[in-house]
C-alpha cells in the first residue's frame, strides 16, 4: 500500500500514562524534548492527531521556533506542516486553536456519517476528507494524505487514534520519551487504548536507540512488519 512514512511520537509517565484521570496534560518532559519535538515537527510534512486530544488540550500544533518556521519558509514551505484531526463524528470546534493559530492547511477527516451541518461549518476552515461509514477509514485517509504529496506524518496521538494506526499496520517508527514521575489512575488514558491485541497479534517492536534526555529516557522503535 503507498502511504506516507508515518510515526508516533509521545511523551508518557513511567507507568505509561498520557494524562491524568481528569484527562489533564501534565509536564512529563523538559526543554530539550521540547525542543527535540519541535524540530520533529518542523521536518514533518503534517502532524495528525484524535479529537480527544483536540478536545482536552486544545493544541494549536505549530511549530514554535521561529527559526525553524522560517526555515520551512525558505524552503517554499508553509510555517507550519498540515495539521490533521482525525473526527469520526466532526466534534471539532470552529473555534480550536488549530483555527486560530499559525498559517498552513488544516485537514478534518470525518465519516460518511458526520452530521451534514457541523461538516459544512467546518470546510469553512478547513480542508474535510470523507472515509468510512461510522469512523474514519485510516487506512484510505492515509491513501488519500499521499496523493496530496504528504510524504511523512508525525502522529501525536492521543491514546485512541494510536491504537487505531498501530491496529491498521499504519505506523513505522515510534519514539516514546517516558518521564520520571507516576500518574496512576485505571481510567487515566494510556499509550494505546482500544480493544488490545490477543496473545496471537501483539504488535513487535524493534529498539532503535534509547538516549538519556534530563530526568527521563527516550525510546526510539521500529515496527516490526508482517508479525
């Protein structure tokens, strides 16, 4: 299948937690992962993310330096890569700070099923893709970002939309910076949620690197293909 090179990037507690129970970011990671995210995003073509994420943290997904924004100009880029949400049900309000933050192409990918109303709102602001009948279709979504000329997609989560690229066999790499610090919290959202793998389909990782960064560690993966 042609699809752009695509990887998760996420920062998780050391007991693999995103947030907190009230689904409430916290600080898991200092200013060089900051800076070393920023530059990921910079080098990327477009960022996805869920529309929980969307709906929790509100982010503008932009790249904050303005040394790198202006380099992605010098280069005939738009300041900033396309920003996807990926919206089963197009929930994403016209007033997101994705809307409201930095220039570039926004992209809502909705299903055929997403309330005709809220779909005309939102292709006011932004580019909507169609795919799938009651969730979006990653896998012809991802189709439809390469024959737009996307060529890689960082994918910041969160813990739904990740287990929806894994499970489709989406994802290439995956670097996880794991924080010191413990969240806890049964319902607190972690890495992947969803239906989970059975003993027969658990997912393979190859380790690539692991890097001291400050008080944490960064984890870089490969997918394993075809297991």
């Amino acid at each position: 299948m042609e699809k752009p090179f695509i990887f998760i990037n996420s920062a998780m507690s050391a007991d693999g937690k995103l947030s907190t129970k009230e689904r409430k970011q916290v600080r898991i990671s200092g200013k060089l992962d900051f800076e070393r995210v920023d530059e990921l995003r910079a080098q990327a073509d477009a960022i996805m993310v869920g529309i929980g994420t969307v709906l929790s943290d509100d982010p503008s997904l932009t790249v904050k330096s303005q040394e790198r924004r202006a380099a992605r100009k010098a280069a005939g880029k738009d300041e900033n890569p396309v920003r996807i949400v990926v919206d089963s049900s197009a929930r994403t309000p016209l007033d997101a700070d994705i809307f409201k933050k930095g220039e570039g192409t926004r992209i809502i990918a909705v299903s055929n099923s997403a309330p005709a109303e809220k779909v005309r709102k939102l292709e006011e602001k932004a580019v909507v893709i169609r795919t799938g009948t009651e969730k979006v279709d990653l896998e012809e979504l991802v189709r439809k970002l390469k024959e737009m000329g996307i060529k890689t997609i960082m994918v910041e989560g969160g813990a739904t939309l990740n287990w929806g690229m894994l499970s489709a066999g989406l994802v290439d790499e995956i670097y996880t910076f794991v924080g010191n610090l413990i969240i806890g919290g049964k319902t607190a959202p972690t890495f992947t949620d969803g239906e989970g793998f059975t003993e027969a389909e658990l997912l393979g990782l190859e380790l690539l690197s692991a890097e001291k960064i400050e008080d944490g560690i960064l984890l870089k993966w490969k997918v394993k293909k075809g297991n």
